[in-house]
C-alpha cells in the first residue's frame, strides 16, 4: 500500500485530505508542521508528500528543498502544483 504524508497546519485540511485518500486505499499519515512532517518522513519515508507552503517551525518550501536534497528522489505536492522532485529518471 502506497503511503502518503500530508503536512498542513490546519487541522481540518489534514483531516479531510487523510479520510478521502484513506477511502482510496493509500496509507495516510498527517504532520500539523514542516518539522513534524520532516521527523515523520525520516522514521517511514512515504511515496508521497503533500504540503501546506505557509506553516509554523517549517514551511513548505523548507521540506521540499531538504526532501530534495536528503533523497535522491521526493515526490512532493503543494497546494498550486504537482511536482517530480527527481534527480534520476526513473
């Protein structure tokens, strides 16, 4: 099963997001920051993030950029756009 982390400060944009991707049948775990998404990620990598870009401790823009250059390859969705942060074709 795909797993797919959702970081956003608003509680019920998390809320929302986690129960429709969860009736889709992915895993889906929720992070209120940038840090706690980033702790999160670290201990179980999901296949997909999706991110809030304004948010306190760490925004958006700042998981992105450490996704990038931590993994060689991030998928990574914010609220205006999906994006293949990849180094390597796959």
């Amino acid at each position: 099963m795909k797993q797919i982390l959702i970081i956003d400060d608003e509680h019920q944009v998390r809320s929302v997001l986690k129960d429709m991707l969860e009736r889709e049948g992915f895993n889906a775990i929720v992070a209120s920051d940038g840090k706690e998404g980033m702790d999160l990620f670290n201990k179980e990598p999901a296949d997909l993030v999706i991110t809030d870009i304004l948010m306190p401790n760490k925004e958006g823009t700042e998981v992105i950029r450490e996704l990038g250059k931590l993994y060689k390859c991030a998928d990574y969705c914010n609220f205006w756009r999906w994006a293949n942060f990849c180094k390597n074709s796959h």
